[in-house]
C-alpha cells in the first residue's frame, strides 16, 4: 500500500504524474468493484485535476504534498456539480450545488478527488450494510463487514485505490471501520474540521476525519482540512498547528490512562490481549501505565442514541419531497407527499433512528430521555476530564471485537448498536481519537483506539505513531 | 351579560429592517422575481449550516433596550420542528426553548408605558424578545395543478415580542401595540408596517369574574393586521367568552383567527390538535455570546425615544402633553415638528399648525408626510409671521393652502400678494368709520347695547380690508367709536 509520503516524493522527483496517479487509482476502483466501496467515480472530473496539478507542478506552482495525491471522500459531503448521496435513495438524484470546506480544503491543496464513497445510509449505521446502494465488502474477510459508517472510505483506503481518504464520525464511523480494515483512522476533537457541507447525521457529535495506511498520513491530511470556517458557526477559533510535529517523539515518560471499565466483561479475550500486549510494549519503551475510571461510561450509548437521533430526526426534516431529492410519485395531499417520500425514499435504519429521535423529543417523554441524555453527556464529559488530569492519553478498543458478521444489523441490530460502546464517548465528550492497528486477532487486525485531550491532536498522534512502530 | 374583567396579552411578529437575511448572505428584497435571493443556506440543501447575522442581533438588542429589557450574553438558538412546504429545513431556528434550561432568549424582563384616554400612565411588561427566521411564501394561483415555491422571504430575520399578561382593555391593547410600532419606527429596527405585513400581532385573552381572580383559560387570536382588528377581534372574543361563561361551560383553550367581514372569531386549532414543536438547541450554531461592551455601545447610541421626546417637546417648546404625544406618535412626523419648532417664537401655535392643518392635508397625499411640498423651517416662519403680527391667522390660512400646493416660501407669498396686516390704528380706524356709515343702522343698535352686532361690524370691517385688518385692533376701534 502507499502512503502520501512516498507518493509525494515520487510526484516531486517526476517519477510518475498526477495523471498516472488519477489513471492508477481509478483503475484499481474499477478491478475493485466488487468491494462497493464507491459511489460515484469522478473519471473525467478527477483526470482534469489531475492534469492540472502536473501543470503546476511543470511550472514549478506545485500546492505542496498533497498536490496530484488521489483521494476518496465520504458521500455524504457535497462537491459541486456531483452526485451526493449519502447513500440514501431519497438523494439518488441529487446533485451538490457547492461544495463542502473540507473537500474544497482538500482540493486547494491540490488533492485530486477520484470519488465518493459508499456508507451506512446518513451516517447511519456500524457495517455499512444499510447503503441503497448495497454493502460495502471487507477486503480482509468478506464475511465480516468493514464497519462504518466510513465503511467505503475505509475500504477505499485498505484495498489501496488510494492512499486516503475523508470520512465522517458520529459515533466512531471513523474509528470503528478503519479497525476493522487495519488501516488509521482519526476523529478531531469537535470544531477542528468543519461541517460545512457534510449532511448531517447528528450535528453536535459529527466531525470529518482523515483515512490513511500511516499515523503520518492522517496528520498530513487533517493539516490540510482543519481550521475555523465562516460558513460553520461551531468551528473552533484555534491556529492550525502542524498535526504531524511528533510523530517520532516516542512514548518514554508518557502516562497512559487505563480505563477499568474499557477492559472489562464484553471485551473479546483475543482483541484485549492483543491490545494488552501493545501496552506492555509501551511500558518497555517508557512509559507509564495508570489505571483511570470512567464511572458513568456505560450510560454512553444509551445517552448517544437518544441524542444522535433527536438531532437525526430534525436534520433529516429536510428531505421532504418538496425541494429536491426523492418525491413519491402516488402523493395526492401535502401529507401524502411527506409520508410517501419520506416511506419510500429512506431506508429501514434511517427510519427507525427518525422514529426514534422523533420519540425522544415529544412532549412527555422530552425530560425522561433527552434532557437526561444530556445530563449523562455532561457527567462523561467530566469523566474525561478528571481521567485527564493524571494522564496524557487513554488507550482503549476501537471495538468490543472482531467485525461483526455479515447481516447482524437486520438480525440483531442492538449488537451492532453495541459495536460503537468504546468510541461514541468521545463524540459525547467532543474528544480527538484515533484507531490504529495494534496486532491481530483471529488472523484480523485489531485496531487500538488513543483517546486524546481536546485539541491534542498532535500529542496523540505522536503516541498512535509510536503504536504504529511498535505494532510492525 | 355579567362583568368580566379580561386580561391581555400580545405577541409581536416584525420583519428586522436588515439587508441580508437571519443566516445567510443573500439580499432581503421584496416583490422581486421568485427565488432569486437564495442560496443553499436558506434553501435548506443538504449539509449547509447557518451563521448568525450580527446586524440582526444588534437590532434585536437596540430594541430590547428600547423596551428596558435585560440583555442575555449567552443567548441560546433553538429548532422549532414542523413540516410545512414554505419551511425549508423542516424546522424553524429560533430562541424559544420549550424547557427553561434550553429558554435563553436575546432580550427578556422588560417594559413599555403607555399613557390612556384620561392621561394615566400604565406599565406593561415584556416578557420576552426572541429572533427568529421567516418562512418562504407558496403561490397557488401559477398553476391550477400545482403550488409554487419563492424562497426570497426564507430566512428574513424577525423578532418576536411577547408581553405580560397586563393588560386590562382592547383600548390598552391598541396603545400597547402602538407604542412597540412607535419604538421600532424610532430604533430603526424594523419598517413596522402592518398593511405589508412586516409586523404582524397576535392576541391572547381571558376573562375572570373579579381583578383579583385567578387568570381564565385563553384564547388566542392570529394574524391581527390592524389596530381596529386588533380592538374588534379581542371584542368579539370577550363576548363569545362571556356568554359561555354566562352559559355555565368552559372556555377551551384554542387558537382562532378574526374574520372582520362578519365580526368574528374562528377556531383554527383545539388544544388537542396542538402542536408538539419538539423544541430543543439548534446545534448547528454554539451560543450566542455578546460583548458586554457591544452592549454597551448600542446603549450609548440608542436614537431619541418616544417618551423621551415627548417629554422635550413639552420642556423645550411648550406644548401639551396631549400634543406632544400626537406629535411623537408617528417618528417622521415628531422629526418634522422639531425641525420646525427649531426656531419658531410660539411651539404651542406651530403644535397646533402641524396637528390641525398639517396632519389633515398629509392625510391627502399619496406619499404622506414624504410627498409634502411644504418645509419644516417654512411653517416655522409662517407661525413667526402670526406672532410678529405681520399676517393674522385668517390670512395665515390662505398663506398655508398656497404653501402646501406650491411649497413656496411664506414669506415670498404675503410680499407678493400684499398680504401684510395692516396694524396703522389710523388707517384701520379709517376703513371701521366708513363701515359704521355704510351700515349706520347696525352701528347705530350696537352703540345703543346690542353687543351681537359686533361680530357682523368686524366682519365687514374685515372684508373691507381684505382681511388684512388685525381683528384685535378693529375690535378696539369699535369700542371706541361706541363710546364717542
């Protein structure tokens, strides 16, 4: 597989092109179609690019490292003028009329974005199974799904039709796919990227992340995509910072919070001692491991449910028929056209997480779930804090196990509602986390979730590339 | 009929007077080409995000201090869901909470005073002021099959103002209502016109048997656009209500609109129907946080406020305060009146010039005070005239009719016409003596003691002059003469 580094070097020494690079990865998307882990291909929109990054590059204008670098993002963020659907029949049809930040970030650092990748309908989901456009297939075990939502992002980056890529997480829709197709994913703290143009799932926990095969290459890419945004009102004021500074800082004198309740029952007895045997080694290297406690961290998903999908039901109001995207071709009545759309544009998943948020707001029952999901946040959140103050980084599964088998989400929805129990907290808590390989279990990769202080990025990169050294 | 005394409350919907909408940079223009001030934003596409427009919040604060409100620092945005096609996103953001803990509105715990028929002063309370965002408008009448969209008005900003429940008559609710159209008018904060519908009221009423009674169930009565909808609908309401109330049952509480053609209230929605908005924070935005410094500075440059210019008015130029309250109701018209009054000798007269004359003939106009061919500074100098005795007030009259036609000088127009009063007692005394001969018989009763004679004596006598006679000396003259 190759990274950005390599790719960069050999763009710059005139080794190969952004054209062969763009030629080379839409070649591999095509042989790997099976895998559906794309969209939308931009064939003809990516060659342009690319052409016009090696102009540059003749002219000696080159945008830096990531000029001509092939990259795949999430389709659920809009890029002007192509199909963005999030995966979801209610948007088949519907063409971004401008493009979100992070991606126009991306491509005035001169990226060339080759397509848009499947996922869980909306964001919705932990296999990337409930996409309209069919599953997303792990190319380590087709039995087992890649996770998701990123799942296609993942798979983009695992079967190497490109180095990186973009996806979202809400939940751990980063994290969680990126274990289980054993590559790096990151999700900044909240504000650090912004929204602007990513449809969202649940607004106060979303956050666009970086896919890549290294730590160095996730850093490179959320360089380029971070930074305060006009257009979004939640995005932190703070100076970008070069995220890759200290990736060969190692981990001596480093206090690793160890949380008890992260490595307790429901952990998978293989993945724990993969992930236990990564912190010995750590240990060796020296660094200090501390046990730290979590107390409220098993209200997390509960508290993630409700108010992932009390914000979902609203977001997704918009879809309605009236504007753009999927219109019922039997409504006679305003509410028909709402409820036929609606019914027949969204999937089972979708409609399920809209029922449920729809529920959770109502008059009646508002206090009981979701001023009290609230309130769980805010205690999880201070958790965190309190673990922080004696530790510089928590390490933590990305998930409870192996990726779940194929089909689980229709026949045992809740287990997969369980998959996310190790990362949703620090999209409750705002947190950065990062999932790296650490080892393997069952002939899969296991992937070792860094938990870092907010706005930390850097600090935990530097530990997620010292596991990636370790780890080899 | 029993006595009922009801109580009122009202909210207040109007238009901010901003160039670009609540969330978005596109332009606020009315009776344009359909959606062609739209953009992602205010069209609710997938993935865009809303910015607060700070002009707005600014406006919004100028107004909560206009009304005395207290100002939240850390003011909250919330979404109001429903569905509806003229509503893009699903949900309407706003500042209403439903929960306290999620209730932070911009401005709350404020106050109005208005000043009644019989001159008594009343505070009214302003619960709160909230912004929010406008809906589009659906066209039904483009298509016979079809409904159309237009977007242009998606996103405008509003502000909502709700008071207490103060107030005690439909009459308090027209002042009321007039004085928070008077405060946007004088903050510049919104257009504040009702027949175009940027300001719009809605009414809340119940009725209780004794001033110290628990309040009764209410009503609540839509889209009032009219101060004498206003009065007409909460009458109407107080009967339907008393009668049921007579009648033994209850007053359900529901949601009604005003029908003025047959004088009537009609239910839109029961309680039962009710919507369930599902409130809860808008978390596309974080909080709305102000400088208190900001605060500060629209503080210092808040304009001239009603109260305050009413109160200058009777200060600085001697007018009544019933005057100076018709002066200041209307911003341009006080705005007028003090430029006039800047440096006329008698404010009273100038008062009653612009009330009686003046007001009347704007009446007329098409553009109103706006289409006015008179100047400010020249009704002031026709008032100096009247006062330096130069013309009297019969002729001022005629100076004014030619002034508001032409909009010329009134100085230009009595030199022209010759119009000055002749006060020369010699050359007055002349004109009543041949008067007194002409009508010798008249003279001759009103000498004996007919006193009611003299009006016709002066009459004449004015005429004779061509009413350049001042009316003061002649009746000097005659008395004079009596004696002689």
């Amino acid at each position: 597989m190759e990274t950005i580094k390599n790719l960069s070097a050999k763009l710059a020494s005139g080794e190969t092109s952004a054209v062969a690079l763009a030629q080379d990865s839409l070649a591999k998307i095509e042989a790997t179609k099976n895998l559906n882990a794309y969209i939308s291909v931009l064939n003809e929109r990516a060659l342009a690019k690319a052409a016009e990054s090696d102009k540059r590059r003749a002219e000696g204008k080159s945008l830096g490292v990531l000029d001509g670098i092939p990259v795949a993002v999430k389709d659920n963020m809009c890029l002007e003028g192509t199909r963005t659907t999030a995966a979801s029949k209610i948007l088949d049809n519907f063409v971004a009329p401008y493009t979100a930040t992070a991606i126009e970030k991306l491509e005035a650092a001169g990226a060339v974005i080759v397509g848009k990748t499947n996922m869980d309908e909306f964001a919705m989901g932990s296999s990337s199974e409930t996409s309209y456009y069919g599953p997303v297939k792990n190319p380590l075990d087709e039995t087992r799904v890649p996770g998701g939502s990123s799942g296609g992002s993942a798979v983009a980056v695992a079967s190497g039709t490109v180095a990186c890529a973009l996806g979202s997480d809400t939940g751990g829709s980063i994290r969680q796919p990126a274990a289980c197709t054993g590559v790096v994913g990151l999700k900044p703290t909240y504000g650090r990227v912004s929204r602007y143009g990513l449809l969202a799932y649940a607004s106060s926990l979303d956050q666009i992340g970086p896919f890549g095969t290294t730590v160095a290459d996730c850093a490179t890419l959320l360089n380029a995509i971070c930074g305060i945004d006009p257009h979004d009102n939640t995005t932190s004021t703070r100076e970008p910072e070069d995220f890759g500074a200290k990736l060969d800082a190692g981990v001596k004198g480093k206090v690793i919070g160890v949380p008890k309740e992260y490595f307790a029952d429901g952990l998978d007895p293989e993945c724990k001692a993969a992930i236990e045997n990564m912190l010995k080694k750590m240990e060796a290297e020296g660094a200090t491991l501390k046990e730290v406690s979590l107390p409220h961290i098993g209200f997390a998903v509960s508290s993630y449910y409700i108010i992932a999908t009390a914000e979902a039901s609203s977001n997704l109001s918009r879809y309605d028929g009236v504007r753009y995207g999927y219109r019922s071709k039997e409504a006679r009545k305003l509410f028909d056209l709402y409820a036929k759309s609606r019914s027949e544009g969204f999937g089972k998943e979708v409609q399920r997480r809209i029922l449920l948020g729809s529920y959770v707001l109502s008059a009646g029952f508002y206090d009981a779930y979701y001023v009290q999901a609230q309130k769980v946040r805010r205690l999880i959140t201070d958790d965190f804090n309190k673990a922080f103050e004696s530790v510089d980084v928590i390490a933590s599964p990305t998930m409870p196990g192996l990726p779940l088998k194929c089909g689980m989400n229709e026949s045992d929805p809740m287990a997969v509602y369980l998959s996310d129990i190790y990362t949703v907290s620090l999209n409750l808590s705002g947190l950065p986390g990062v999932s790296v390989p650490c080892g393997m279990a069952g002939g899969l990769p296991v992937g070792l979730q860094w938990i870092g202080k907010p706005f930390q990025e850097t600090d935990l990169l530097s530990v997620a590339a010292a596991t990636e050294k370790l780890a080899k | 009929m029993s006595n009922y005394c009801p109580v009122i409350g009202l909210e207040i919907h109007c238009q901010l007077a901003t160039k670009t909408k609540m969330f978005c940079g596109c332009e606020i223009e009315v009776n344009t080409t359909p959606n062609k001030h739209v953009c992602p934003v205010c069209l609710g596409m997938p993935g865009a995000m809303p910015v607060p427009n700070k002009k707005a919040v600014e406006y919004a604060i100028r107004l909560g201090l206009a009304l005395n409100c207290e100002i939240d620092l850390n003011a909250m945005w919330t979404r109001k869901n429903y569905f509806y096609p003229d509503l893009p996103k699903g949900y309407q953001i706003t500042q209403t909470g439903g929960l306290p803990v999620y209730d932070h509105p911009i401005c709350k715990n404020g106050w109005l005073e208005i000043v009644k028929e019989d001159g008594t002063k009343k505070r009214v309370g302003i619960t709160r002021i909230h912004m929010e965002e406008d809906a589009g408008k659906l066209i039904h009448d483009m298509s016979p099959t079809e409904s159309h969209f237009d977007a242009n008005r998606c996103g405008t900003p509003l502000c909502e103002i709700v008071t207490e429940p103060d107030i005690r008559s439909p009459e308090e609710a027209v002042l009321v209502l007039k004085k928070i159209k008077q405060t946007l008018e004088y903050t510049r904060v919104s257009n504040a016109n009702m027949e175009n519908g940027n300001m719009r009221c809605d009414g809340n009423i119940s009725l209780r048997k004794s001033e110290d009674a628990p309040f009764g169930i209410r009503a609540e009565i839509k889209n009032l656009n009219s101060f004498t909808n206003l009065e007409k609908a909460l009458y109407c309401e107080m009967n339907l209500q008393a009668s049921t109330l007579d009648a033994g049952k209850e007053v359900e509480q529901c949601t009604k609109r005003y029908d003025p053609n047959a004088d009537k209230t009609i239910v839109i929605r029961s309680k039962e129907d009710a919507h369930d908005y599902k409130y809860f924070p808008e978390p596309d935005m974080v909080r709305l946080v102000t400088d208190p410094a900001f605060v500060e500075e629209i503080r210092r440059t808040l304009p001239e406020l009603p109260d305050a210019r009413r109160k200058r008015f009777m200060d600085d130029f001697g007018v009544s305060e019933y005057d100076a309250m018709v002066l200041t109701e209307d911003r341009d018209v006080s705005e007028w009146y003090d430029t006039a009054a800047k440096n006329c000798k008698n404010g009273k007269v100038l008062a009653n010039w612009v009330i009686t004359e003046l007001l009347a003939k704007v009446k007329e106009l098409e553009g109103g005070l706006s289409a006015l061919k008179i100047k400010p500074e020249d009704l002031c100098k026709l008032v100096n005239l009247i006062a330096d005795n130069t013309i009297n007030g019969k002729i001022a009259k005629t100076v004014f009719a030619e002034m508001f036609e032409t909009g010329k000088d009134p100085e230009a127009i009595v030199k022209e016409k010759g119009l000055v009063q002749v006060t020369d007692t010699g050359a007055i005394e002349e004109v009543v003596r041949a008067v007194c001969a002409e009508n010798a018989a008249q003279f001759a009763e009103f000498k004996a003691g007919k006193v009611a004679l003299k009006g016709f004596l002066v009459g004449m006598t004015m005429r004779k002059s061509g009413g350049k006679a001042n009316p003061g000396l002649v009746n000097q003259i005659l008395d004079k003469l009596a004696k002689e």
